[in-house]
C-alpha cells in the first residue's frame, strides 16, 4: 500500500478485533502520514484515509452509504475465503475502487465449484502472490517449528472419534488419566521457547476439550509447581470470552499486561454496552493462561503471536486444516526463539496426510511421502525440525501403504485446479501446480479421458472413441512416467511430421540430451509404440491395433493413416500431447541423471519390474518372471522386499512363495542374501547371479510398496552353501550370498527399511522382561 501511494484505502475484516491489530501494523509503515481510524466495534472514523472496518457492521446500508462507491482507491479484503458470503458481496457490489486485492490462507473451499462461490474467480483468476509453508520459512517470514510425531496412547481409530455418540469406554480413553499423564508428560519434555508455556491444544471432540481441560486443571504442572491454567474454548464462546482467553495466554507471568489500552481496545466486535465497565474490571484480576483447548475455532482469523507450543490431539483430516493449527504458532514474537509442535498420532486411517502436510507435497505419490517420513528433516529450510518416534513413523507408514478415498482426494485436487484456473485442468496442469500425481490418477482410472468422464459425467462422454481410448490406456501405462526419453521424443515428432529417419532422431538427442543413444535403444522404443511391451498375448492382441507407427526397411519411423485421421479429433491430440509433457517433464525431474551416468538407472529412484523390462530393451513386459532374481544378458537383478509377512497358517513355516529370507543389510556396505529354496551353490541360478558383468540390488521394503527402490551394482563377497526347511518340513539347498554395495547406502533409507525390524526386536525384549 505504500509503495502502490493510494490515497484512500479501506480493509475489510470480519472481526474487530483484526481491524484493530491490522491498523497497529499499519500504523508502524506509515507513522503518521496518512490518517487511520475504525468503522465498527463501536467506532464511526469514516473519514479516514485508511479505514479499518468490519464487515458485520459495513454491510448494513446505514454505514456503507456513508461512502460514494469510488470514494476508495483500494480495497483489501482480509480471509478473503469469505468473499462469496453475502455481506461481503454487498459490499462488493456496492464499491468501485481501482483495485481489490484479497488474502487468505486457505482460497480452496469445498464449495468453490458453486456458481458464485468460486474465490478465484471472484478474483478474476489473478493470483497477485502465493506462498507455502516451505518458501515462508526460506524467508525466515515464520517462527522456526520444532514438530515431534509422538504415539498416543489412544487406540481410538477414526469413525469412533467423529462418531455423534461415544461409548462411556471409548470416550474414557481419551480423557482418561493413562492419556493425560502422557501428554502432560511429552508436553514437560519437550518443553517450549521462554519464560512459561503458552499453548493450543486442539482435541477431536468438544466434550474431550471440555474434560481434558478440566483434568489438566487439577493436575499439577511439573515445570511449575501449582495447577495448570486452562480453559475450553468452543463455537458457543462469544467474541469478549474469546478474546479475554487470547490476552490470558499472551500475558506474563503475574503480569497484567494494562499498557498501551484504551477502553474501547477491550470492547469486543460488538457496538459499546453498558458491560464495559465489568470488563475491564475482570480484565484487571485476570490470570495468565496455560493452555486454551479447541477443536477448531481457533483454525483461522486469530492471532496469539506469543503462542509458544501446539498440541494436537485429533486425526489430521485434511492437510489445509494441519497447516492452519500448526501456523497458529508460527508468528514471530519477542523471547520467542522457535515454537514446539506436539503431534498424538493414533491408529488413524488418515495418517498419511501428516507428511503430506509437513511436505506441502500435494502429489499424494505413496513414494514421496515415504521419503518424505524417512528423511523430513533433509526438506525442512532453516532452523525447524521434524521428527517421530518409531512407533508413530510405523503408523504413517501402515497409513501410506493403504491409503483410502483416493479417488475423492482426486476429485477435489480437480476441482480445486479447475477453479483456479476457471477452466478444465489436464494432467500437464496437476504436474506443474503440485498437485495430485498424474501417475495417481491414472492408477485409479487407467486414462485422463475416463477419469474426465466420471467427474464431467455428459460433458465429456463420447468424446473419444473405443480405439482412441485404448490407444491413450497404453501410453498412460507404458510411457507416462517418462523412465526414460526415446518413445516420449519419438511420438513427439511424429506429432508434427508425417515421418522421422532415424538420423533425424538421432540428432535431436544429441541438440537436447547431448547423448548418442543407439540403434537398439530406437527400435525398441518403436517396438514399445507399436504396442508390444506387454506381459501376455490377449493384451497383445488389444494394444497392437493403437497404429501409432510403423518402421520400414530405410529405418525411417513413419506415422499411420489411422493415427494422422485419429488426430483430427482435438481432444484425442490435446490428451496425447498432455502424456508426452508429463513424460518428459517427469524424466527431466528424475531421470535424467541416468545417460549422464551411462546406465539406465538413478541410484535410490523406484522402479517397478517392468520398468526394468522397458529400461533394459527387453521388448515384452518380463515382470511376470521377475521374482526374487533375473538375468537380463549380462545383468542380473536380484529383487528383495525387506519385511516378509507373516504365514497365519500354523502348518506352513512362511507364507506361500516367500520364505523367511536371510536378506538383510549389515550396515551401509554390506547386504547378505538368500537364494530361493532349492538353489544349491551348482545350480546354473547361482551362477547366474555369480558370473554376470554387471549386478544390480533394488529393494522396496514391503509388500504395501509395489515399486523398488535401486540400491545400486554390488559385487559378491561370499558365497556359501546351506540348508533351509521348506513348508512340507523338507531341509533343502539355499546359498547364501555377502554382497558390498559399490556406494554406501543413504543413512536415512537404511533406517527406513530397519525401522519396524527394530521395533520388532525391541518389542520382543520387552515381552522377555515382562515374563
């Protein structure tokens, strides 16, 4: 606003008391070049340069004609999320200022795609600035956050927690006195930034606020010494209950902080009462506050900037709704050195949301979340911290591995584009705003068209035909994920040109990738667009007729008649060119790395079986005869899922087909591995393993992960004979093999792949001592 120079300027809050912070801050950049009042909250400046208004009091035709409507050169709307509500959009219609500018944390609502009720399109579709949690911190904008993921001892799931009615039971758990200690106890031990505590503490329920503050108020705080100081603070609380609690948890300690007040700073976002008086003598005999516990009315539009630990006691429901709890403690304040987020994670279905919180990662790829879990501290800028304790970390990885409703959190990741950018999104779209994970969304519907035909229903129906469609399954499956370039530049070109030798292919590589890639490597990517990487011949049979292309005797790749016809259709091309982007966008993010380095792979990216068919120039999909072992000509692939589950069945020593193997790492160097049952050390297996050039560990760490992890090439150590008892009760041959890694393995994978192992073993110790 200052740099901009306008003349009149009115901000729109919806509470008095934002109008009245807001106008501080403002009046710390000016000083006392522009004049600056209030309308609302019992104050009538209207004819202030800067006016600080509330919109209950705004809205009514007794103040708003007050003002002619271009009498404002700006108007600023504060949680501009509100905008399409009716009072603000009087407002709206009534004014004509030069500019409204709008801010709000949270612009996604789930009603956006109401006619009217779209906040960007309010707006115009202009986004004048975002930024995230992650950018924020970069620029030292926020208080550093120290998050700890701490087992509760809850073991309420989900739908018991949000149920209307809880039995006398389950409600006992999370009141109980067991819980209580706990959380008193994390809370003491972790501790917080200055003199005393000043936390939030957000529950699921409001009875469980109610009753957990009043048990933390009879219960003696170990730091110091007396009772704590708490309240429940709910949706029946009015404005001067609400903000009383705000000033008692800011204050000092034995402190009542009375400067700097006027009388009107402590009449609330009402018209002046006759209670004033009463307040401000309550206010004068009021106590410092602990802790104030909520479900969520403390979510948005407060400002505790003392705020110094946050506790949360609920599932993480949506990642939006995390960030706002845990940004209530994220304002700088003096004495504030960094604020402590205490997070109880239960046996809750939505665990995954919390690293995707943390993250701002809104991919919802399986995979990056779990990195992000194993190795959240590498990603978090500056002084902040993120860690959980095993038990929790277990948690979120149960989580992860069964993530649930992902075809609703598709949905609403579309909406939330579509509104945004006031038109239909396209994969291309969900790739370059972060959001949902191309590859998600194809998992889940196999192509965008059908996808687009679910949510857009009529719309989008018969817009393709059965051949178009299956020509768009394939690519999605075979090239989307862009491993690797060749097919992904090819299709590109022949987008544009009816026919391309492979000299001209050839070059291309050289101008953009500087690498000569190879005869073999070009057939079979012609070979993979002519529909033949597949696994079995009915998929053959299906995929064979997409007639992209063909190669004649002059290795020239030439497009068909039936594609070029094919491309007349706009919506047919514009979902082919959309895979193509996504593809390369995708290898120039991840895989590139890889013809620098002159092997198909990146150390420690996933891959599925059958991206080592395809990366490997196999021509078919061999992922049907990848198990635990396969020699590709001069490699060998040894695949290892690193937690074996469990037989149930009390005949049988393992589950069918997965033995309990020996294969394990040492330490970062050294992996020790098993061979399948019956593979003595003379089997030509074995030697397989044993006499090729070049050999390859990838390992993913269970059967909830459907992709592996590359560990990288290791040469053998060791080879020894042994024996091993099958589910019939038969000893038969194994080997046993000692590998070292040629690179030593990340630390935070390796603890990622131990993590639960540990658990076990720590467990079964503890069953030891209690017998």
């Amino acid at each position: 606003m200052r740099e901009l120079g306008f003349k009149r300027v009115l901000f729109l809050v919806h509470r008095g008391q934002l109008a009245r912070q807001t106008k501080k801050s403002y009046e710390k950049i000016f000083d006392k070049s522009v004049s600056m009042g209030l309308v609302g909250a019992g104050y009538s400046d209207y004819d202030r340069d800067y006016v600080f208004a509330t919109v209950q009091t705004l809205n009514r035709d007794e103040h708003l004609r007050k003002y002619a409507p271009d009498d404002f050169d700006c108007i600023i709307l504060d949680e501009a999320h509100h905008s399409s509500a009716n009072t603000y959009q009087k407002v709206m219609n009534y004014f004509t200022p030069k500019l409204w500018l709008g801010m709000t944390a949270t612009p996604d609502k789930r009603d956006d795609d109401i006619d009217g009720k779209n906040i960007y399109q309010i707006f115009n579709y202009q986004i004048a600035y975002e930024i995230r949690l992650q950018q924020a911190m970069e620029e030292n904008m926020l208080c550093p956050f120290h998050y700890f993921g701490i087992t509760d001892v809850s073991l309420l799931g989900d739908k018991e927690i949000k149920s209307k009615k809880l039995t006398e039971s389950s409600f006992n758990q999370l009141v109980g006195d067991e819980r209580v200690k706990h959380i008193i106890e994390q809370a003491n031990y972790f501790g917080h930034s200055g003199d005393r505590v000043k936390g939030l503490i957000f529950c699921s329920r409001i009875d469980e606020s109610v009753e957990l503050s009043n048990k933390f108020n009879q219960t003696i705080n170990p730091e110091t010494g007396r009772f704590f100081r708490t309240i429940a603070l709910n949706g029946d609380a009015t404005e001067e209950e609400r903000q009383r609690a705000f000033e008692r948890l800011a204050m000092d300690e034995n402190t009542l902080d009375t400067t700097n007040k006027t009388n009107a700073d402590q009449i609330f976002d009402t018209e002046r009462t006759e209670k004033t008086d009463k307040v401000d003598k309550a206010d004068e005999n009021m106590q410092p506050l602990d802790y104030i516990f909520s479900v969520e009315i403390l979510n948005e539009g407060v400002d505790i900037v003392e705020v110094n630990q946050v506790i949360m006691l609920r599932p993480t429901e949506s990642p939006i709704v995390f960030i706002q709890q845990l940004g209530r403690g994220l304002r700088k304040a003096n004495g504030k050195e960094y604020v402590v987020i205490l997070d109880f994670i239960g046996n809750y279905n939505n665990n995954f949301m919390i690293p995707v919180a943390l993250s701002g990662d809104r991919s919802y790829n399986a995979d990056t979340i779990r990195k992000y879990v194993i190795s959240g501290n590498n990603t978090i800028p500056g002084a902040s911290t993120v860690h959980f304790d095993e038990i929790a970390k277990d948690r979120i990885f149960a989580s992860i591995g069964k993530i649930k409703g992902m075809k609703s959190i598709i949905r609403e990741s579309y909406v939330s584009l579509k509104n945004r950018l006031g038109r239909v999104p396209y994969l291309l779209d969900f790739y370059e705003n972060g959001e949902v994970d191309p590859l998600v969304i194809i998992k889940e519907y196999k192509t965008y068209q059908a996808f687009l035909e679910a949510v857009e229903k009529e719309l989008y129906t018969g817009r393709l035909n059965e051949q178009e469609k299956t020509t768009l399954e394939y690519l999605s499956k075979t090239i989307l994920s862009g491993t690797r370039p060749f097919e992904l530049e090819i299709l590109r070109q022949l987008m544009k040109k009816p026919s391309l030798s492979m000299k001209e292919i050839r070059e291309v590589f050289t101008q953009r990738y500087d690498y000569e890639v190879n005869v073999q490597s070009l057939d079979n990517a012609a070979d993979v667009l002519q529909g033949k990487f597949v696994s079995k011949d009915d998929e053959y049979k299906r995929f064979c007729r997409i007639d992209i292309l063909k190669e004649d005797n002059n290795n020239i790749f030439r497009r068909m008649n039936n594609f070029t016809t094919r491309l007349q259709n706009e919506e047919f091309k514009k979902q082919i060119d959309d895979i193509i982007e996504v593809g390369l966008k995708r290898y120039h993010d991840k895989y590139q790395t890889a013809l620098k380095n002159e092997s198909p792979f990146v150390l420690y990216e996933k891959y599925s079986r059958r991206d080592v068919s395809l990366l490997m120039n196999c021509g078919r999909d061999l992922s049907s005869t990848m198990y635990g072992m396969k020699r590709i000509d001069d490699d060998v692939f040894i695949f290892v899922t690193y937690h074996k589950e469990e037989s149930t069945d009390e005949q049988k020593n393992y589950v069918d087909g997965k033995p309990d193997y020996a294969d394990a790492f040492e330490d970062n160097m050294i992996f020790r591995w098993d061979s399948q049952i019956g593979r003595g050390v003379d089997s030509s297996y074995v030697s397989d393993v044993v006499n090729t050039k070049r050999k390859h560990l990838l390992v993913k760490k269970s059967d909830a992960e459907s992709n592996f992890y590359y560990m990288g090439e290791f040469d053998i150590v060791d080879v020894r004979a042994a024996r091993k008892r099958d589910n019939n009760g038969k000893e038969r041959d194994i080997t046993k093999f000692e590998m070292k890694m040629h690179h030593p393995v990340r630390e935070d994978l390796l603890r990622y792949l131990q993590s639960n192992l540990q658990q076990r073993l720590q467990n079964n110790t503890q069953e030891l001592k209690a017998i």
